[in-house]
C-alpha cells in the first residue's frame, strides 16, 4: 500500500555529506515505521537506522551512530537520512523501507523503495 521512492544520493569524496530523501504514497505514511538499510555488490543488505511512526523515536547501527541522522516529516510524506563525515566504507546503495515497527531486521519491513547510490571516494 506504501510506494517508496529515494533520492539524493551521488559521489561525495571523503569527510563529506549527503542528505537522502525517500518520497511515500499510498495510504497512511505516518502510521508506519520507517527504515534506512545499505547493500554493497557482494555483501549482506544491513540496517543502517530506523524511526518510529509514534514517537520518532530513533535507533541506529554501530558503524553510523553519531554521523548519521534519521528524520520524518509525516505533512511531506517523507523521510531522510542526513550522512555527514561520510566514509569509503559507506559506499552502497541505500534502501529506504516501510514497517510495522522499528526494526534492524530487513523481513520486519513490507515495503522497499528501489535504492539510491552513494559512493564514497577516498
């Protein structure tokens, strides 16, 4: 029922920022969890941060925690994910999804925009 679509990715060298967007349609945005994951050819779909749809309340992975800000603007329909002091290792494309809840576990989420593409150069 939720249409995801991300954008905002690109090139940045190293230490910079990017700031994604993910767009949703469909019925009832605000009452869905919202996540952020990362692929990379050849490796595991991993979760990067989530956002509750009651509270905002937000959670982060590890390796992004205190670079990288989750955020909702339920009125925009939209979600972002602000990177800064971006790293090579961030390289990936990022995948923005819909869930019952917040979740690090990708099959928590039914719903999956198509990906955006972020490198970052060394």
């Amino acid at each position: 029922q939720v249409q995801l679509v991300e954008s905002g990715g690109g090139l940045v060298q190293a230490g910079g920022s990017l700031r994604l967007s993910c767009a949703a349609s469909g019925r009832t945005f605000s009452s869905y969890a919202m996540g952020w994951f990362r692929q990379a050819p050849g490796k595991e779909r991993e979760f990067v941060a989530s956002v509750g749809w009651r509270d905002g309340s937000t959670f982060y992975a590890d390796s992004v925690e205190g670079r990288f800000t989750i955020s909702r603007d339920n009125a925009k329909n939209t979600v972002y994910l602000q990177m800064n002091s971006l790293k090579p290792e961030d390289t990936a494309a990022y995948y923005c999804a819909a869930g019952w809840a917040p979740s690090a576990r990708p099959y928590e989420y039914h719903a999956w925009g198509q990906g955006t593409q972020v490198t970052v150069s060394s």
